[in-house]
C-alpha cells in the first residue's frame, strides 16, 4: 500500500445557475494573454449540448483517454508510445481551431476614427489570429442554455448514445449545467501521452501540472485527454493547463472558481488513496465496474492503519486530519451521492458531480404533481428515463444504478426536510428507505445546503516550513510566470523566448511601451502613472503648431 | 584560404553550435520548443510535416554512414563501391527529393495560410533560407555528380576530412580536389551548424527517445523551496 493525497473536488449539479463567474474569473486569474484566447480552464457547458471544444465526448472520434488492452493492461486510446512518436511529426487527430473557437476583437477603433457619414459606424468582428475580418460563428458557450436548437444539440456525443425514444421524448427539454475544470485524474492520459514527460503529478497534492521549461510543444498531450483540459498556447507553443490554482491551494485558500462560485456548489477536500491499487482498478474488464473500482481505490483516514501507513509515507499529521474532516470524502464514500465524470475513460478523474435532481422535481410540477412528495419523487426518478439515461453516460458509463440511488437520496433529502421545514414530525422511514439514518440525513442536508466557507473547503496548507515563500507566491501576481504577461517581448528565438523579467522592469516597460505606442492624440489615460506630461496629453501649444 | 575554410571555420561553427546550445538551454529553456503551427492549419501539414522529418532524418542517416563510417569498413563486409554507391544515390536521391517536396509544402503553406504566416518570425524566415539552401545544395551535389555525371566518390576526400576534424588532426589538403558543388554544400552546413542553436530547429536535439522507456505516468515532489534560511546539515525538517 502506498498512501497518497489527492486534492479533489465536488460539484453539486443541482444549485449551477449557469451563470459563468466561475469561467470569468478563472479567465482573468489564468487566460487572460495572447495565445491563450481561446483556453478556458474552467468552462460552463449547458446539458444537453457539444460541449467545448465541440463534441469532445466523443472518444471515437477525439481517442482520449485509456483503453483496455486484450492482455487487460492499459494504453492510451491513441496509441502506444511508438505509434505515438511516429505521428510527432503531424498529430493526426489534434482538434483544430474552429473546434474551440476562432478567438476575436472587436474594431472599437473605428467607432471614434469613423469619418462622418450616413450610417452609424460598426465595431466589425476581427480575428485574433489573422487580424482579418471575421464572422463570429461558434465559442465556448455558444449553445448555453440550449440556445441553437436541435440543430446543435443533434451533436450532442451524450445525445446521440441514448435511445431513439429517450431523444424523441426530448422535447420536454431537460436543462443542466456542467462546469468543467481539469480532473486531476489519478491515472492521468495527459502525462501518459506527453514524450517529453513534461506533464507530471504532484506527489504531495496530486495536482496535474506542465513543467514549461520541459515542454516542447509536442501537442500528444491535447489528445490524450479525453476531457480536452489541456490546451495549446499557439504563441508560446507550449501546453497549458488547469493548475488547480496551486499558489492558492497551497496556502490553504480555494480555487479562483470555487471561491467566486456564486452557488456555493464547489466542495474540496483532501482524499487519501493507495497508488498502487490504480492501475488495476483503472483496468477492471466491465466499464459499469470503473465507479466502484475508483471507490476502493481511495483510503478510509478514520482507520487507524491508514493513518499509519499514510505517516509512513511522509504525510503530515495536518493533512491525515484535513482527509478526515474532508467534505469530498463524505460527498463520496459516507453519503455516496458524489460521482465521477466518465468513468469510461479509464483516467480515475477527481472531480466529482453530485447529479441534478432539479429536473425531475421540474417535470413532476409542470405535469401537476406535487414534485416534493416523497412517494411521486421515488418513482419520477425511476420513471423519467431521460435525465437517468443522460446522467448516466456522463458519471457512471451508462449504468443507471449508482444515478438512481444517487438521485433517491438527494430525493429523500428534499422530501425528508420539507417536512420538518413545514414543523411536521420528522419521518424517519424517508431516510430509511434509502438506507440512511435521520442523523446521516440531518448531516447530509446541512452539508449540502448550509455549509460555511470552512467546511466546503477543507484544504491544509502546504508544509508550515514553507510558510513564509509561500505567503509571498499567494501575494504575488498570479500571472508572473513564464508564459505570462512577463513574456509579452517578443525575445530573439520567436515569441516568447528569454528569461522572465521581473515583474516591475517589465510593468515599467510595458507602461512605456503602451504609452508611446499610439498616436500622440490617443494616449492611455489608465496607463499613465501620474507623472509629468506625456506627449498628447494636451493638444499642441500654438506656438509648437507653425 | 584553404587552411580558414577548411579547419578554422568548421571548427569555429562547431564551438558556436556546441556553446550556443548549452547556453541556449541555460538560459531559454521556454523558447525551446516546437512552436508548431498545427493549431492553425492541419491539412497541408499533415503531408509536408512528416515528408520533411522522415526525409531528413534518412538524409541524416545517409550522411553518417557515408561521412563517419571509413570505406575499408563497409568493403570489409563486402559492399562493393558500386553497390554502396547505387544504394547512396538511390536512397539519398529518394529521401533528399522527400525532404525537398515537404519543405516546399511547409514553406508554401507558411506564405499562404493567414494565421501561420503572421506566427512566422524572422529568425524563422532566415532559418528556413540557410535550412532550404542546405538541402537544395547537397541535393545539386549529388545529382550533378552522379546522375549528370561520371559519379564521385566524396569517401575518399570529404569522409576523411570530416572524420580528420573530430581526431583533431584536420587535413585541408584533402578538400582542394573536391568539385565545387560538394564545397559549397560543405561550407553552407556548417553555417546552418552555427546558426542552430539560435533557431527554432534546436528542437530536434529534444527528439523525446527516452518516452520508450519511461513509465506512462510521471510523479514529482514539489521543489524543496526550504523556508528563507538554507537548509544546514543536521537539521531536519519540521514535519
């Protein structure tokens, strides 16, 4: 057995409103540079729809993630390490631009410099590849909130695998919504792929990261990643990816997305897992095992072995205690309502969902019943194949049973308070009838709907020795690595190169630059630093004028 | 003349490739990549791309063999000069002309794809001028010697000399009778040796081998960043 901590994170699908703050701020805190204009690391999607990049979920096509082999060993999906490194030349299955999006601008030059005329002036779209014209014609979220049609959703992957009448029935139009960030799998496809093993876990937390100075810019890792986290800086021609905001974690602080999650839907806690156990249990024969088999991959920290074991293999006291109090794990283990995205692909992904109940609870009011009673709730669930079929697909590769239990309890739970919200008598045979205890059920409502900052993110600090550089990491700008704004000069070897500046040589500079840029008459107010009188400030004195 | 062109200026380009990449490596590891353009267009690159890598590198497999391996070797086996010699134009006219056509598709697809071209820098457009006049000019060499004309057997004057600079006992008098097409296509690749290392073509030297023998998943600790105070011996960490 060998202990390791994974940092991980739940998402309760029932309270994601849609609205994108998450996307926002992980865009500002992470893409916001030339060459990543097109990276989401934290991307909505509305379910049903394609997904971003379009239609990523279909491994067939996109041949992500692991496969068994006929020997019941594992390989990446698009091949084994020669047949990898004989396509390095041209990856014949890389997603092209027009699968993410053509990144854009808008021309607001325009507005101002327009002669006068007829028309009002136009901000025209321009492309951020070409600076050319453009037309605007697909992004991120461009089907958000099933917007399109059926035109876009008959694209759907998840779609497409469910039955002709589950889809028929679909106009009653079943509507979620699935944030995305990297998994932080156990059994990460990505650094499987990478040949320059520049795509490495983290033995302390298990966050996934690529070593910029050791990437070369081979691009297997965008393929190997069945959930296409991984993206390509098409400037720095280096990958990037999700950090699970590890300056951040590592002062005990949550993610940039969990921490403005306007829900409160992120929960993030430690898990405990035995590595050794991985491999075997990301290569059981039958897909619908692939749940269960990733649940006895992880390690109990109440039980006192583990807790051994797990100090033995030089995890701090801090962190065994952090696993036992770790809201991830009860989402998981104790409650079992927490399951993992797409199983199927074989990479033991860490980021959970809780699935949505509110679609079934939306169903049963518009057809006139009472959609909180426990009895009609229980058979909804059962009988609405729609949303169990679709949930099933993406969390539990297509078996129905874990959705199903998954989706009483969170049943029961609604059923089980309203009661006691309305002051009747509490009914304990609600919890017993999906094999829960009144306490359980008390500890699993106050969980999910009022727990504090504190207890939805359970994350101990990285070793107290390194306390004080880590302070300074969170209070620097989180853009200051390579590939950052510090890389905006253009070096001698093409973008990007050099070494990094430091960060106020390169302010100075930048401000510099964008001051003097422009045209005298269109200084940049918000860039000037208060000093003196930059050229075009003011119009030209009459005198200068002859 | 003899004695600069001959000893001192590859030797010159020699040190420049061998420091200019450690030096490279020191103190650009970020630049050192690929920057490939595929993100931007798929179609043409899917043929020019592995056309031109698997050509040069059987170019560059031909060269060692013809440049590094001594005649009385490959004679001792039993390879005749007429057969090594029709197996080199053979397979060197087959893979150079391989190199040629995916380098002109690159370099086409390069001017005409919007997003590709506006991605190109200047060190690349150089680059590709010294890499394409590199190629073209062993190319002429060899098809002007042994297809136009009579053959010539470069194992008897170019291989030694080559050979005569790695022992550190460089012999110019050997280069004098070589024709000129074969002394130009010397001179032009020991001025893309120069320039290597400060081209995007150092990423060949990061040709990722060691992926054969590496296990799929790859673990790391977190840098020992060890407080403000350096660590001293006998101390151990807090845990």
């Amino acid at each position: 057995m060998r202990v390791m901590a994974q940092t991980a994170m739940v998402m309760n699908l029932d309270k994601c409103i849609g609205c994108h703050t998450c996307s926002v701020t992980c865009k500002q805190a992470w893409t916001n540079r030339s060459g990543v204009e097109y990276v989401w690391f934290n991307n909505v999607e509305s379910r049903p729809g394609q997904g971003y990049p379009r239609t990523y979920q279909d491994q067939d096509r996109w041949q992500g993630g692991w496969v068994r082999t006929r020997t019941g060993r594992l390989k990446p999906r698009s091949g084994g390490r020669i047949k990898r490194l004989l396509s390095i030349f041209a990856n014949p299955i890389l997603p092209r631009m027009r699968d993410y999006y053509e990144p854009w601008t808008y021309d607001y030059e325009h507005l101002l410099t327009a002669p006068a005329g007829e028309d009002l002036p136009v901000a025209r779209p321009k492309s951020l590849l070409t600076g050319e014209d453009t037309k605007v014609t697909w992004s991120a979220n461009w089907d958000d909130s099933l917007g399109g049609g059926n035109e876009v959703l008959a694209g759907d992957p998840i779609l497409q695998r469910v039955s002709d009448q589950v889809r028929q029935e679909y106009e009653k139009a079943f509507l979620f919504f699935l944030p995305r960030i990297c998994e932080h799998c156990l059994n990460p496809s990505c650094a499987a792929s990478c040949p320059s093993g520049a795509i490495y876990k983290r033995a302390e937390d298990g966050i996934v990261l690529v070593d910029q100075d050791r990437c070369r810019g081979w691009r297997m890792c965008v393929t190997g990643c069945p959930y296409k986290k991984v993206y390509f800086n098409h400037r720095t021609g280096k990958a990037e990816k999700c950090t699970f905001c590890f300056p951040r974690i590592e002062i005990g602080q949550p993610t940039i997305c969990s921490e403005t999650c306007v829900g409160r839907l992120r929960y993030i806690g430690l898990m405990l897992y035995d590595a050794d156990a991985v491999a075997k249990a990301a290569a059981v024969r039958d897909e619908h095992d692939l749940y269960d088999a990733q649940r006895s991959v992880f390690l109990d920290p109440h039980d006192p072995k583990v807790a051994a074991a797990a100090d033995r293999a030089g995890i701090p006291e801090d962190w065994i205690d952090a696993a036992r109090r770790s809201p991830v794990w009860d989402l998981i283990m104790k409650y079992e309502v927490a399951l993992p995205l797409h199983p199927e692909y074989r990479t033991m992904p860490m980021v959970w969902y809780i699935p949505p109940l509110s679609p079934v609870v939306d169903v049963l009011r518009d057809t006139g019943h009472d959609g909180e009673d426990p009895h009609n709730l229980f058979g909804a669930v059962d009988a609405l194949r729609i949303p169990m079929d679709y949930l099933a697909e993406l969390f539990t590769a297509g078996d129905p049973a874990p959705v199903r239990d998954a989706l009483n309890r969170l049943a029961a739970m609604r059923a089980y308070q309203r009661r006691i919200n309305l002051g009747e008598k509490p009914d304990g045979s609600i919890p017993a009838a999906v094999g829960m205890t009144t306490g359980e059920m008390d500890n699993m409502y106050r969980l999910l709907a009022i727990a504090k900052y504190e207890q939805r993110y359970v994350i101990p600090s990285a070793h107290a020795e390194d306390a004080h550089r880590l302070e300074g990491l969170g209070a620097e700008c989180s853009l200051d690595y390579e590939g950052g704004p510090g890389m905006y000069q253009t070096g001698p070897f093409g973008e990007a190169s050099g070494t990094p500046v430091p960060v106020q040589v390169e302010t100075f500079h930048m401000l510099r630059d964008r001051q003097t840029a422009d045209e005298p008459r269109r200084l940049n107010l918000l860039n000037w630093d208060g000093k003196g009188t930059p050229e075009g400030m003011f119009p030209p004195r009459e005198e200068d004028r002859s | 003349m003899n004695t600069f062109l001959w000893v001192i200026f590859p030797y010159l380009s020699i040190v420049v490739l061998i420091g200019g990449t450690v030096w490279r490596y020191r103190y650009d590891k970020f630049g050192w990549t690929t920057r490939s353009s595929q993100l931007y267009e798929t179609n043409y690159l899917r043929w020019g791309s592995p056309m031109f890598h698997f050509g040069v590198l059987f170019v560059l497999i031909g060269h060692v063999i013809g440049l590094l391996i001594p005649k009385s070797w490959t004679e001792a086996v039993g390879i005749t000069e007429h057969l090594y010699h029709l197996m080199a134009v053979l397979i060197g006219t087959v893979a150079g002309l391989c190199t040629l056509i995916g380098m002109a598709i690159l370099i086409l697809r390069r001017r005409l794809t919007g997003p590709v071209f506006a991605a190109t820098t200047r060190n690349d457009k150089a680059m590709y001028v010294v890499l394409g006049s590199v190629i073209l000019l062993g190319l002429l060499a060899t098809v002007k010697a042994n297809i136009a004309g009579g053959g010539y057997d470069y194992r008897e004057t170019v291989s030694p000399w080559l050979r005569s600079l790695f022992t550190l006992r460089p012999d110019a008098a050997l280069m004098t009778a070589v024709p000129a097409s074969f002394k130009v296509h010397v001179i032009a690749a020991f001025v893309l040796f120069a320039c290597w290392p400060f081209t995007r073509l150092v990423h060949a030297f990061s040709a990722p081998v060691g992926y054969l023998t590496r296990p799929y998943v790859v673990y790391r600790y977190r840098d020992p960043r060890g407080g403000l105070r350096p660590a001293r011996p006998g101390w151990e960490p807090p845990r």
